[in-house]
C-alpha cells in the first residue's frame, strides 16, 4: 500500500487529492512540522531533504509534488488524470506544474521561509514586503495565459487540478485578494465542493 | 520540426543537449537576453513567462526544463532517455530534475536574480553572499544521496543527465568549488566529452 507523508497546509494537500482521485490504496502520514519531525533521523531515512511530500511506495521512496502526481496518474490509468500517451498534452500539464513548484510556490515560501535564502532579519522582512506583488504576478498569468477552464487544462480534470487549488488556498495568506483572479478562485470553489476534498480537509485544517 | 528557442549559459542548454541525444529533428534560436529580446513583445507570444527554455512543436509551445525534457524522451522513444513504462523509475527521474528546478535552479537565481524577490539593495546583496551555502548544501545532498553513478539514475543516461550536467556548470559562478563533489565534478567532465556537449557549446559559449 502506497503511504504519503504530509503536513497541514504545505502542498503535499495536493498529492493527497491526487490519491482520492484515483481511487488509490494509501494511508496518510502527518509529519509533525510543530515539534520539528520533517528534520527527526526517522523522517530524513524516509526523505533526506527533509520535506513533505513523500510517497512510500513498495520499490522505494518518491518526493517532489509533479513527480508524485504524475506516478500517481500513471499507476491508476483508469482515473485518467493525466493524458498518459500523449506527449503534447502532457507536456503541457508537466509544465503548468512544473511552472507551480519552480516559481509559484517558491514566489509564496518567501513568505514564510526567507531563512532559505537570507540570514539577515532586514532581508527577510524585504523579501515579505515583496511576496503580495510577485504571487499576484503569477496567478496573473496564470489567469490570464494559462488557465483553460473549467479546469486548469480545459474540459477534463487533471493532475493539475489539485496543484493549483493546493496553491491557491494561500493566497490570502500571501497578502493577495484572490478576486483578483475571478477563473482561479471559481476554481478554487469548486475543488472545495469534490468529494477528494471533503474527504481530506480535517487532516490538512 | 521542433525549435528550442535558448539563451547563452541558460538551463535551456539542458533541453538543447536532450535534443541532440534524442536524435531529434530541431532547430535551435538564440534569445538575446543583452538585448532584453525575452520581454520583446514577439518573444511574450511564444512564451507569455518571458524565458527559455521554450520548445515549439507542431501542436503549440512547451516551456519549464523538465517538462520539455519528458516530452523529448516521450517523442523519441529508441533514444531510450527515460524508463517511459516504468512508474518507479521514471518517478525517480522526474523527482530529480522537479529538485533542480525548485530547489537547486532557484538557489542560484539568488545570485543573479535576485530582484525577482526584492527590491531594496541591500536585501539583494545579502542574498548573494549567502548563494554558496545553498547551492553547496544542495550539491551535497546530490552528491551523498541521490547521484547514483555513473549516470545520475545508475548505469544508464536518463534525462536527468543534461539537467544536472547545466547546473552543476554554474558551480563556479555561484562560489562553490565543484571538487567538494567528486561524483558531480567527475559527472560533469564525461558530459562534456559526449557528441551532443561538443555539437552545440559553441552556442552556448
């Protein structure tokens, strides 16, 4: 049986749909980021960089969230949640994905995890003055070049579905109104409303 | 045919590199970012993010390294660049190239991108100065867990291969000296002895 590892509030929520929505055989892990577990031994065997998600599967670990979604997809073909066998189209979700952990949620971690980046408190605080502006600048090309609708890819929902809804539940913590975004934050309220969701939502409060 | 559009010392070099072992039929198109041509209103409508790598197929644009690399092993399946049928594997693969581009690439954006995520100087320059830690301790989680040798996946070339040979490039650039990791150092100079290096450094100069 697969197990993934996560936290609340970080983006291993949208690994965790994934898993709903594919009608997989899994159980759910919390890793404790209150009392520090993400850096315990225990935890960094299971991933040495010491972050969530992580997927334990029966030939190993997986990490890194469009690499999870997409083993998640490929092993559950008849939750078609991704194009599997066509090239274009999935190249176009791996994108919009990749595009999500590469600058969308690192733009968001300036935010909360400055520390990576600076050891200076002042350069912290600049790098936080500056997280409203640069997260609007992504869901607004995200809205306005990227989001096909009702989902992300157009008709069909995707792997890209739960990543974006993951991301874009921070945005008012990230000091960003989403009705700025009016096809986001439809979308946002809708994932709110599939049974994945319901299912989840305690665990990740 | 495909066109890579590209800039010099870029991780677009990584999906130039991938074409060539692939055998593909491309041709590559110099962005000239000392020019600002990636915000030149031609160059937005290929790629709306305004940076390479973009790769144009018959169907549309691709952007995002990984994802570009994916659709390359996926399009030229007798260059064997990824285990396509094998979830586990290629979750490997595409869990290693998601930790470049989310974690290794934007450590060292800080040194030379910095007003992505600040504006003030003095924040800029404070992120600068702490690039070599980060960028070391990433080098050194690949060199102590997941390079396998002698290929990043093990025996065999993978899409990973290009990716991690680009940035490891950098190292110098970023203050670190690659010999702390022998595996990625000796990595690198193979790569560099390989057909597809020594067909297109000249462009990437």
């Amino acid at each position: 049986m697969l197990r993934l590892y996560f936290a609340p509030e970080s983006c291993a929520l949208a690994s965790h749909l994934a898993l709903e929505e594919a009608g997989a055989s899994y159980e759910a892990v919390r890793v404790d980021f209150s009392k520090n577990e993400q850096r315990s031994p225990a935890f960094l065997r299971v991933n040495p960089k010491g972050r969530v998600p992580a997927l334990a599967t029966e030939r190993g670990i997986l990490t890194e969230t469009p690499a999870i979604l997409f083993y998640i997809a490929q092993t559950h073909p008849k939750a078609q949640l991704a194009p599997l066998d066509d090239p274009f189209a999935l190249g176009r979700i791996q994108a919009f994905n990749s595009y999500l952990c590469s600058t969308v949620h690192v733009a968001h971690a300036h935010n909360w995890r400055g520390y990576r980046w600076a050891d200076d408190p002042a350069a912290i605080d600049e790098m936080k003055r500056k997280v409203p502006e640069t997260v609007a600048a992504c869901f607004s090309l995200i809205e306005s070049e990227m989001f096909a609708g009702p989902f992300v890819m157009g008709e069909t929902f995707t792997i890209a579905d739960p990543y974006l809804f993951t991301i874009a539940t921070w945005l008012e913590g990230d000091g960003v109104d989403p009705a700025r975004f009016p096809k986001v934050l439809a979308h946002r309220n809708r994932m709110l409303e599939r049974p994945a969701f319901r299912k989840v939502a305690a665990a990740h409060g």
